[in-house]
C-alpha cells in the first residue's frame, strides 16, 4: 500500500483561535502566535506544546519542525470545547 505524500509545504503564521489537522495526526487549536512558531493544544488529549517552524501543505494539514514546553491540561481542552459548543449554539439560534 502507498501513501500520498504531501507536497509543497509553505511556511505560515498561525492564526490565534483556529483549529488546524496536523499532517501526522490530531487536531491543535492555535492559542498564540507569533515569528511562525505557536502555542498548540491538542483538542482532544490536552497536550499543550510551543511548534517551531510551523507549515502547511496543500491539503490544509500542518506539520513542524520541533516543539518544546509540552506538558498535559485540562483546562485548555475544556476551554475550546465550551467555545465550541457556544459556537454551535450560536449558529443555530440565527
């Protein structure tokens, strides 16, 4: 079985507030930004970590070149599913 490489990886800043799939799996949501590094949390695990050297390949996913300052919380996880929700919520009322 062959695997579809991504292509054409391009630097990028990302942007505060957005979720983003990474290419090697999960899906991180962007708290702070700044010189194409991040602070990343992982939406599901919780695991908060600063990426340096953060891409995006055409398929939308994102990957980068190291992280550091990775430890687990909760309150992070929590925080982005209760924006969620009051996104969702919102959607629905208009």
């Amino acid at each position: 079985m062959t695997t579809k490489k991504r292509q054409n990886p391009q630097r990028f800043e990302a942007v505060p507030g957005e979720t983003y799939e990474n290419a090697g799996g999960g899906r991180f949501l962007c708290t702070d930004s700044w010189d194409r590094s991040a602070t990343m949390v992982n939406v599901v695990s919780g695991w908060k970590c600063t990426a340096h050297g953060l891409v995006r390949y055409e398929d939308g996913t994102i990957e980068w070149d190291y992280s550091t300052g990775g430890f687990f919380t909760d309150l992070e996880t929590l925080k982005h599913r209760q924006r969620s929700m009051m996104n969702a919520m919102l959607c629905c009322a208009i």
